[in-house]
C-alpha cells in the first residue's frame, strides 16, 4: 500500500487543507479502476491517510456503496475509523529489521534491500 506517501506528501504541502480520494467501491469513473473488494481494505487506508494528518477523504462512489450487501458498513468505514498508531510501511520495516535480526543477518542490508527502487 502506498496511500502513506501520497496522504503524506498531501499533508507537507496543503497542511490543514490537504483532501485525498482514497478509491472505488464501485467500477469507478474510467471502469477499470480496481474497487476495494473488503470493508477491511477500505478502513486500512481511511486510518493509514488519517494518520498522515488527512481528514478530508473521498470515496467514490455512492452508487457502488449502495450496491454492495451491507452499505452502512461502508459508510460507518469512512465516516467512524481512527487513525492507524503507525504507518504500514513503518510496521513492515520493523517487522523485516526484527526478522533480519533474529536469523542473523544485518538490519542494515534488510532495509537496503527494502529502500532499493524495484
């Protein structure tokens, strides 16, 4: 999940007034978009742009909301999730470090290996 870079470079250049469109419920304007498939996804990137000091958040749209079995659950996703105590890049990262760490290798070439650009 990237929506942690693109919530935080929102955030270091509008502040206060930073707005994100987190995604699609439904087929999305152009149709190929990739929809959320889980409520679960949905409130993983609500609270992971929250955490980057996002607030404003738009979904789209209300008609792939409303089509889905449970629509107050999509709304109650949006409207009611905290934000995440920690980045999901953070975490991973300290998973990997921990990990590298408990086989023997060396923190420092298990985070090189994570920040080279694939």
């Amino acid at each position: 999940m990237q929506c942690w870079r693109t919530a935080s470079a929102a955030q270091v250049q509008w502040g206060d007034r930073a707005s994100l469109s987190i995604g699609t419920v439904g087929g999305g304007a152009l149709g190929d978009e990739r929809p959320y498939h889980a409520v679960a996804e949905l409130r993983e990137y609500v609270a992971t742009a929250l955490a980057c000091g996002v607030e404003d958040l738009a979904l789209f749209d209300l008609s792939g909301v409303l089509a889905r079995k449970n629509p107050q659950e999509w709304i109650n996703a949006l409207a009611d999730t905290r934000a995440a105590p920690s980045l999901p890049q953070t975490r991973r990262r300290s998973r990997l470090l921990k990990a590298g760490i408990k086989t023997g290798g060396s923190a420092i070439g298990w985070y090189g290996r994570l920040r080279r650009p694939r």
